[in-house]
C-alpha cells in the first residue's frame, strides 16, 4: 500500500460525531464492543474540554473492492445505508464521546469494579474554572435516574430537573454542541444572580464549551483500493491495546457482507467431528481450517494457470500464509470446505491406524492442515495399499525428521502437490521425504513427551503390540480406553540412581516404555531382576511369559533379569533405530552423542 493510498486531515469532532449518527460512519463487523468504563471516559471529556490531544482516527473509504458487513456505533441508530466511511481505530473514543456529548440517552459502561451502570455526564462549571489541574475532578458521572445518594438512600446530588442542574451550576455535557438553549434557561432560572450567572457563563463558555465546539481530531482515512491484507495489518498496528484480530475474524466480516454466516458454518463442521472416534481432532482450530482451505484453493489456481500454458515461476503460488488466506473467495470456500471437511476425517482414520488415538500424543498438530489437503484432493485414491504406504511414509519423514517445528507454511505448500504427484505416480520422492533424517544419539535426548519424536516412537511401540506387563492386555487397547496408561521407566529411577547412573541416561525414551499405572505401582523402585520375580508371581504366570511380555516392548528380558542396564540400553536402541527407519523408509544413521 503507497503512501498515496492514504491521507490525513483534521476533522472538527461535531462533524465525526454527526457521521455516526447519521450511519454515516460506521463500524466493520470484526471491531469488539466498546469497553470504557466510566473514569476513561469522563477523563477523555476533561482532557477535549482542554484542549488537549486525543489521539488520531483511522477511517476506511468505503466502495472499493473490500467489503466488509458493518454496524453502527454503540447507541446510534441502527444502520439503514451502506456507510461512507469504516472506523478502524479511534472506536472506543468516538464512541463514548457520542454517547456521552451527542446522545439525549444515558450511556451505558460500567464501573472500575466492572459492574454494568447507566448515568449521564456533567461538568462541574465553578470546578472546571478553579484551574486546568482539577479538569477531571469536575467531571462528573450521576446514575440514570439524575440523582446520587449515600448508603442510606438520602440524595447528596439531585440533578433530575432542569432547575436543579442549574441551581447546582453542572452543565450536561449532552449540550456541549447545542449550549444555547441551556444557557437561556440557566439566565432565567434566577434573575436575581443574572449578572453574575451571565459572569459565569461567560468564562465557562470560553474555557470550556468553545474548545468542545472548535475541537478537531486528525483522521487517517485510507482510500477505496487499499487490500483486505492491507486492512488487517493495519488494525493490528494501531489497534495495539486490544486482542490481535485474526484472519478467520476478518473473514468471517468480509463474507458476511455476502450473508455468509462463517463462524456458524465453522461450528457446524467442526460439531462432524464432534465424537469420540474424531477426538484427535478436537484441537483443530478455525484457523487450521482456513489454512487447508487456501492450500486447496491455492492449488486450483496453480493448476488452473499451468493447464492455460503458464510456467511454474509464473503461475500462482500454492500457499496458506495471513495474506494467501485474506485472498480466499467465498465461492472458494463453499467449494473447498465440504473436501476439508472430509480430509480431516480420513486424516483422523489415518492417525488411528497408526496408533495415535489422542492429541496429547499427536506429534505435530500442524501437520494435520496438509494432511487433510492431500486426502481431501487424492479422494479414493489415498485408499491403497500402495497410497498408504506413501502417506505414511510422508507423514513418519515429518515427524522424525522433526521438519513441522516453527513457521511450516513453506512445507505445507510444497507438501501438498509434492505428496499428491507421489502417490499418483506423476512424481518423485516429496523433498519432506528426502530430507528427513533421524540419528541414533536423538534418542538419548528425547527425555519427554513434548517433543514430536518421542511421540512418534510411542505410537511406532504401539503398533508392534506391546503387551501390559502384569496383565498381559494389548497396550493399544489400554490405551485407547484410557485405561491410566502412560510412560514410565523400565529401569527404575530409584535404582538408577543407586547406581550412580545419570538422569540423562535414565531418563531417555530408550529406558522408557508405556504401561499401566497398576503395573507401574507394582514394579516401584526395585531392582528389574527383582520386580519380574514378583510379577510373574502376582500375575499367577510363568517367568517365561513375563519375559514375553516384556520383549514385546522392544526389551531385552535377559537383560533385566541381569540387572544390566548398558546391555539393555544398547539392544532398545537397535530396536527402536529399526522402528523408526522402516516407517521413513529409510535407515536411520549412527552417530554418537
């Protein structure tokens, strides 16, 4: 966006205000509700009746290519034209100073406790003249009714008439812009003080209600052709007190324009995956979605421009960053989000037989976002043998390659078209496939399950069908009914440390193994030659099937009934390295630490 997109001028405040009353100026349907309480805006009042500065207002010009769905300002008339001009920032003053200088209505905040109240604005006039240090104090808020009491109910100002307001001298900030009136009734109101009232408003009127009168605030008001990215950021930039709006917000504003209800259709694809059979899919933010959509869109544009004679340079990109996503249509989305919709759900069946069955034992949530483009465009393709051989092998390079760490826009958009091409034989290799790499010495520092490949090698583990130590039940079973199953060591932390074995060591995914929390409890800090003797004891079985259950863990049973903690170190490591290379499809390589 140039500077020439873009001009500032001063504007006298009446005038601003006129415009949200007359709908003239309105707010875009992603701006937040007014939230100043009382004391913000009555020091607002006191700091325009000095003169001082207020801050700037951004506008947006309407009639461009953008549109957004509007409303009016708080306390305006419901908006029956299509606005002349948005308001991005400046929202929270103009608003209540429309509602407290311009409105004949109580203005509805709250108080700093944050109880919701309704009151009127007045400003004390002999007050407001004893100096510009005390401007704020003489401002002052009364309940709707127009009369503050005490806790006993008696009435310390009543200001319910006319009369009252001025035998009192506090003058309704409602008149700031229409004072002619008021300051008849205030001369007539007692003709014995007249030449003393008429002393008052005199100065009152110069120190205070001219500044109201004459008082300009600078606008920034952005032309017709400025980007609907352009229009993001720049709200983001100003609006820097307030809660960063996202993408799906500014979308949601811009196809209700076209009255699309897009928040409503989110929740109602995101209820299709509502039950337990899609609960790794319950973190899956609006976002996420709108990210899988724009690469399906984006795609069709890429593919649409190669099939007219484009090349790869020229065509449109295939990507799912803030401004790829800005640019989505609505007809875009209508066509794409159903086929999302779908992806997510043979996604989800995909993570499920690979023995990930819950989001705290997802690897990478972002991965997700390309997984479901690349179901969603192969359809009943992605259901071979052959397909899912490939997918799997894409999806297993990601995680141990640990390629979906950080900013991954770039690798979803060469994910997408890469894994496609793959798995329909019009290309090679995806570069994620090529470039993954797991060493042997990762897997002593993978110590906690915060990291994608520790993950990764619990649900590898499940796959081979590791039985429960003590009761010999599938793991995966254990694990799918959340039967209390988690990680714990095989060479208790206590006994490691006895031995003088560091944490490092003991506490790496090689000395780790899921099981059960009775089976945990009954192994305790004890010795492994010792806690097999009793196991094979409570579970009424031989030593000989405990130690089949215990291999089927990847574990040397020989070596824990030695109680040799390097021998068994040694052979879990060229067990779990096999794991991992034939789900990449490749070796893994050793190294050392």
């Amino acid at each position: 966006m140039g500077v020439e997109a873009f001009g500032i001028e001063k504007e006298f405040l009446k005038d601003l205000l006129t415009q949200v009353d007359r709908s003239e100026a309105q707010l875009p349907e992603f701006q937040r509700g007014w939230v100043w309480p009382d004391r913000n805006i009555a020091s607002l009042i006191a700091s325009i009746s000095l003169g001082y500065p207020a801050g700037t207002v951004m506008m947006l010009k309407q009639g461009g290519d953008v549109r957004f769905k509007t409303r009016s300002v708080e306390g305006a008339p419901r908006a029956s034209a299509v606005p002349d001009r948005l308001i991005l920032d400046g929202q929270q003053r103009l608003t209540s100073l429309y509602q407290s200088l311009f409105r004949d209505a109580p203005v509805e905040t709250h108080d700093v406790r944050g109880n919701t109240t309704r009151g009127w604005f007045y400003i004390d006039m002999e007050k407001a003249l004893l100096g510009d240090g005390d401007r704020e104090e003489a401002v002052v808020f009364v309940p709707e009714t127009k009369v503050r009491v005490d806790f006993r109910g008696q009435a310390l100002l009543d200001l319910s008439t006319p009369e009252l307001e001025y035998a009192n001298r506090m003058f309704p900030c409602t008149a700031v812009f229409n004072s002619m009136q008021w300051m008849m009734g205030f001369f007539q109101y007692s003709p014995e003080r007249q030449s003393e009232n008429l002393a008052l408003w005199g100065k009152f009127h110069e120190a205070v209600v001219k500044r109201f009168e004459q008082y300009q605030l600078p606008v920034i008001e952005l032309g017709k052709s400025t980007p609907r990215q352009a229009v993001c950021q720049v709200f983001e930039k100003v609006n820097t007190g307030g809660v960063t709006l996202t993408v799906f917000e500014l979308l949601t504003a811009t196809f209700a324009a076209d009255d699309f209800d897009l928040r409503q259709d989110w929740a109602d694809r995101k209820a299709q995956w509502a039950g337990s059979q899609y609960r790794i899919l319950s973190e899956v933010a609006n976002t996420d979605f709108l990210q899988a959509v724009t690469l399906l869109a984006t795609h069709e544009r890429h593919q649409a421009a190669m099939e007219a004679g484009r090349d790869e340079v020229a065509a449109p990109r295939i990507g799912c960053r803030r401004a790829d996503m800005l640019n989505l249509t609505l007809p875009e989305y209508r066509k794409w989000a159903p086929a999302v919709t779908d992806g997510l759900k043979s996604a989800a069946q995909f993570l499920h037989s690979q023995h990930i069955f819950d989001t705290r034992f997802l690897p990478y949530g972002s991965q997700l976002i390309p997984m479901s483009a690349i179901f969603a465009l192969l359809g009943g393709k992605a259901g071979t043998v052959g397909a899912r051989e490939k997918i799997s092998r894409w999806y297993w390079s990601g995680v141990f390659g640990e390629l979906y760490g950080g900013t991954t826009e770039t690798r979803f958009a060469r994910d997408v078209p890469e894994v496609v091409a793959w798995v329909t034989g019009q290309g090679g290799e995806p570069r994620t496939v090529q470039e993954a790499q797991f060493f042997s010495s990762r897997l002593h520092s993978l110590r906690t399950r915060g990291s994608a490949a520790y993950k990764g090698l619990y649900a590898l583990l499940l796959q081979v069908g590791p039985v429960d130590w003590a009761t010999g039940s599938d793991m995966s079973d254990e694990n799918y009914f959340d039967n209390a199953v988690d990680i714990h060591h095989v060479f208790p932390k206590a006994w490691c440390e006895k031995q003088g074995i560091s944490p490092a060591e003991y506490n790496s995914i090689l000395n780790k193994t899921p099981l059960t929390a009775r089976t945990n409890r009954l192994i305790g800090g004890r010795a492994p030659s010792v806690y097999l003797r009793g196991l094979a004891k409570i579970a009424d079985t031989t030593p000989e099937q405990v130690d089949r259950n215990v291999q089927s863990h990847l574990i040397s049973a020989a070596d824990l009934r030695n109680d040799d903690f390097d021998a068994a170190m040694r052979a879990r490591q060229g067990a779990l390295l096999d794991l991992v290379g034939k789900a990449m499809g490749k070796d893994a390589q050793i190294d050392t630490e």
